[in-house]
DNA sequence: GCTGGCACTCCGACCGTGCGAGTGCCAGCA
DNA sequence: TGCTGGCACTCGCACGGTCGGAGTGCCAGC
C-alpha cells in the first residue's frame, strides 16, 4: 500500500525533526517542513493510527507527538541510512589516533575522539582478557617471598599480580620460573592456560614445583577466571549539558551505572566486530538506562572481536549518525591495535 | 577583645548551618541553633561587620547572609577543628582497600572509597614517575625489528612503549639487552635515568650499541620527559545529584575541567605528603573551577610523596570531614602501597 | 481517501497579590 | 559602651487566575 508507506515516512520525518528540535512535533510543523504531499489534516490521521499501533505519543493531549522506543525501533531498523561521515570528520578520526604511544593512550584518545564526534558519553572496553593470547609473562621479585607476575597479551595489554610464595627465592629461580612460563604459555590463549598447567607442573624441575604451582594458581584465578575486563569512559560533560530535559530532571542514576562499569560492560562486550548493535530505551534491562540508548559495536580485526565500544545517550539521538561514528571509530581502532 | 571573638563564632555558626541547610541563615535561626548568649539583633550589628569586612555575603536584600569564599578561607584556617573520623567510617576504609590485587585495584577502589565517604567527586593521582624508581625492565619482541618495552616501578606502576628498532633482532640480542637494562637502570630514579645512559652505552657489546641507544633514547622520551602522569577520577554522579544548587544551573564545565585531567592534576600534584591543602573557589585560577573547592593531599611514606589525592566539591562543603577524609584515606593509601 | 473548517482542550507564560523572612535603625537600658 | 526589643521597610517567592497559542479530533464536502 501506498498508504503505509506514506505513514513510515511521516514517522521518519516526525523523528528527525524531535531529534533535531527537541519540540514534541505537530501536524502542520511537518507539513511545512517536509513535502509529504499531503496537508496536516491527512497527516493528522496518519500520526492518529501511529499512536495507536504505539510508534509516538503525546505527553499531554493537544501537544505535539513524541517518538515512542517502538518508534525509535522501527527508525532504526527500517526508516534510517547509514550517515556516511563528512571528509572532515574521517580526517579527524585519524588524526586522533595517530601518534598514540600504548594501548592505553589508544583507548584515551579513542574515547574523547568519540564523545567530542558524538556529542554523547563514549565507553570502550579494554581488549578482553579471555579473548587474548599470552605474548610474555615476566616475574619481578620484589621481596624475599614476594613477586610480581606481569602479562603482556598479544593485544597489547599489561596486567600485574603481586604472588607471595610459597618460600623465598632467589634471583636464579626467577630466571628459570620465566623461561618455564614463557615456553609452557606463550601464544596460548588465556582461555586454554588452563590445560597447560599439568604439563608444566610435569616438566618444572623438582626444587621449582612449589612456585610453579602458586604462580600459574594465581594467573589462572586472578586474570582468566573473573575475566575482569576494563573500561574507560569519557564524554560526561555531555551528560550535564544539553540532556536536563532528555533525562527527566536528574542524569545522576546514569553516571552511577555508568561508574559501575558492570552494567556497561555487560552490555558492550555482547557485540561482533562490524554489526552495530542499537539498543534502544526499555529494552535496556537495568533500570538507570531505561531512559537511554546505547550504540555498540565490536572493534579488532575481521576474524576476531577484541572487545566493545560504543555511545551511551538519550533515546533522542541522532541514530544514524551516531551509528556510523561508531563503526568508524572502531574501524580504526582495530586497524591501530593490528599494527602495535 | 571578646568582641572579635564572638563574631568569630557567629561566622563559624553561620557557616556550619549553611552548610548542612544550603538556605541563607538570618539572625534568628542562628540565635535559635546555638547559644550565642546574645539576642538576634545583636548577631545582626555582627553580621554587618562581618559582611563588610567581606566574609558574609547577602544574596539579596533582606535573604540571609551566606558565607564568601574569604569567609570559607577564615573558617578553614582558624575555625575549624579536624573532625575525627568514626570507628565505622576506619573501618570501612580498611575493608574497602583490603584485597586489592594492584596498583590499578587499589586507586580504583581508592576514588570509589573517596567518592562514597565525602559524597564528593574523588581524584588519585598515579604515583608519579618522575619520583619512582625502576623496579624491572623488560623488553619483549613483538615484530621483527619492534620491542615493545615494559617499566615497571618501585611504586607498582607498569607503562608500556613500543619501539622501532633501527635493524631486526633476534631473541638472543633480547636477553642481552635485559640484562644490560636492568643492570643499568634497576634501582635508579627516572629524574637520574638520564645520566646513566653514556655509562650504559660504553658497556654495551658493539653490536648491540643501535639497539641500546634507540631504546634507552624512546625511555627517557616518553617516559621520563613529559612525567605524563595519570588520573582516576570518581563519584561524578556527586555531582549531578545535589549540587544542582551549588554550580549555578550547570556542572558541565566542571565535568569538561575533570576530563581534561591535565588541569587538576597540576593542582593536585602540589603537594606534600601529610599536610591537607584546601582551595576555595576564586582561589583557583582555572575558570571552571572557581565555584568549586578542592581538597588535596600527598599519599606516600613519610620520606616522600608518591603522588596526590583529593576531592572536588562546590565550595559550600563541609571542610573539617573532607579534610579528615581526604587525610585518612591518604594515610591507608600510603600504607598499602608501602606493602606491595 | 484527501482536504479545509471548526470547536475544543490544555499547557505554559504572564501578571498581580500577599505573606513571611530578614534586615537596618533607633531609643532605652544595664 | 554595648546589648536589647521594637518597628517599619524591603524584597523574593509561592500562589492563583487569566489569556493566547498550538495542536488535536471530527465532520462535511470534494
């Protein structure tokens, strides 16, 4: 029908003018604004058959309609094109991450370089431990019975653990303790460390057991097990500035879910490398983000997802904008953490 | 002069009841709250000095006096008594800081502690590198003509750089190269690190010299130079929650100053270890900050400061706890690195 | 099935009023 | 000399009523 065709577009044209205006939008403000090719009174009728199939809403009768979650849904599934992002805004993502010099300066830039895009509160996710390979694990002694276990994962990622052992060991020990662990875990994937550690316990000479075993206990509990992935947040400002009225009254119960981290990091890290992943409002389960919308996407190379990154703002958004940020973005963080 | 005295108190009182009230205190509440001994009208002759000599501001004809930032500055210096902290309150700091796993662990759980105890925004500084010592350093190859080389400190801090080398290099030249760095710089201050390299380039094997020079060069540049020091910031939802009132209308330039990091940690980095450093809205230079006082202190062993911690707040905060706060959580700070 | 017209609704801005809190000043008192 | 009670005055703010405008739903006509 050309009939229900038409009513999608009043529906695209009614959310890209809440969007950009933030004035619940009337009947013949779209008119005016949009060729429809019909006049208010039809649009009327069509905007009355969308607040009964639920897609927009007024917030009191005689104001203008709202986009509904279902609304936004609908927008983003079937209504929006992918924004392609202006000359400007590509050579500004690669200026950002040029010249980073660790990973952790990547993720640093990365974030600012997304809220500052956006307008919203960037998250990005720490390259998943349970995802990466050992590249080298180094012992530090900084004590008699005391060392520190250090991790560098193929994605580049440090971690440390400080071990007290089981008895004191000497310099000669600690070489040895690091070749063994080299040899047995580099290259294997954290997940797989597990397996390693009987053929290791096997293989360490006997005066070495002991340290072997609390060492690779540690390193399996403390850095496989919990998988407790990182995050790093920018963009707050943004929360405070224009959203007062997107967030009724108070953005506090956001920044504290957003300090959580967990609440986020649930969220982040279900993504693929390449799909965005919209989630819109109510659909969030936890209760501080129902008000919210998140636009995920995975990051690393084609064959495997590192971790997640993506947006966190008011269901009023520019959707397909936003969206193609973020794929961008994590576009050339990928290729960033490839070359390193 | 007695007189003095008691306009003294009247000040104090004003600022303790606006503190916990947020409302302009008049004459009569004050005489109703605490037993000056003497009548509201005369707690009004007070008030007029006061407010003259500028320590008391009226926000309007016939509101209440509320206090100024010199009324604050006075209150700090002179009027206030460190408040001890509660057996509970200890305790939680105790419990909140034991089990950290490391030094990422322990500042986080630092800001969260601070952030939770003073309801203010908390900020910990990173042990500074530029007072730090090298604990380890360990190069590990991650191309063929690439090392990626790991610092790792006496105060727990690992940093990470990847270097170009100027040829390929294979893993023998790797272990040497170890060797020859530790043995060099182990035990040395970063601020020293410099004056030890033409020492460390002589020493050095002929066919090693390129190697040494481009990565000891890449050490002292990016990580000894520029002490790029870094940031934990936490509790921002402090922000949006009550103090609304206190920033007029909006926290989002206070937000944007936190993340840009470079501002406060210029400020916090001013510190001893030990004694407590308050400023007080006007009294900070940076714009953004002028409505906003901050509470500061060293974290470290008593020998020497590791870097600084403090809170953010509107200037109309209740000083003695914070300071007590701040100080205590800098005390336990200081400890439990002192101990990994 | 679209359109113009029309009556209706309701929010929000505007305005005027009254109240209450708080002040400054003054005369009287210890 | 310094404190006190009294008093007139000021001013912000909460309250309540009014008005206009924007937007709707419905209906009759094309």
């Amino acid at each position: 029908m050309a009939h229900d065709e038409r009513r999608l577009e009043v529906l695209r044209a009614i959310v890209q003018d809440f969007v950009s205006t933030n004035d619940p939008v009337g009947s013949k403000a779209l008119a005016d604004r949009h060729d429809l090719g019909v006049s208010p009174a039809t649009i009327r009728n069509d905007m009355a058959v969308l607040e009964e199939q639920g897609y927009i809403t007024q917030p009191h009768t005689s104001a203008g309609r709202v986009p509904t979650d279902k609304g936004y849904r609908l927008f983003v599934d079937r209504l929006s094109a992918v924004k392609p992002l202006s000359v400007a805004e590509r050579r500004a993502i690669e200026r950002f991450l040029d010249g980073a010099v660790d990973l952790h300066d990547v993720l640093g830039r990365t974030v600012r370089l997304l809220a500052q895009l956006t307008r919203q509160v960037a998250v990005v996710q720490y390259p998943t431990l349970s995802r990466s390979a050992v590249r080298h694990l180094e012992g530090v002694q900084v004590a008699a019975a005391r060392l520190m276990l250090v991790l560098i994962t193929d994605t580049g990622r440090v971690e440390q653990r400080v071990v007290d052992c089981p008895a004191d060991i000497d310099a000669g020990a600690v070489a040895e303790l690091r070749t063994l662990l080299n040899s047995a875990f580099s290259g294997v994937k954290l997940t797989d460390a597990g397996g390693k550690v009987p053929d290791l316990l096997e293989t360490a000479p006997q005066h070495l057991r002991g340290l072997v075993a609390t060492v690779s206990a540690t390193l399996l509990e403390t850095l496989v097990e919990p998988s407790e992935d990182r995050l790093v947040i920018g963009g707050t400002a943004n929360l405070a500035r224009g959203s007062a009225l997107d967030f009724q009254g108070t953005v506090s119960p956001l920044l504290e879910a957003l300090e959580e981290q967990v609440v986020v990091l649930r969220l982040i890290s279900e993504v693929d490398a390449g799909t965005v992943l919209v989630r819109i409002g109510e659909e969030n389960d936890h209760e501080a983000l129902t008000g919210a919308s998140l636009v995920t996407v995975g990051y690393g190379s084609r064959d495997r997802a590192l971790g997640g990154l993506g947006i966190v703002g008011p269901t009023r958004m520019d959707y397909p904008m936003n969206m193609a940020a973020v794929r961008a973005v994590a576009r050339y963080v990928g290729q960033t953490l490839a070359e390193s």
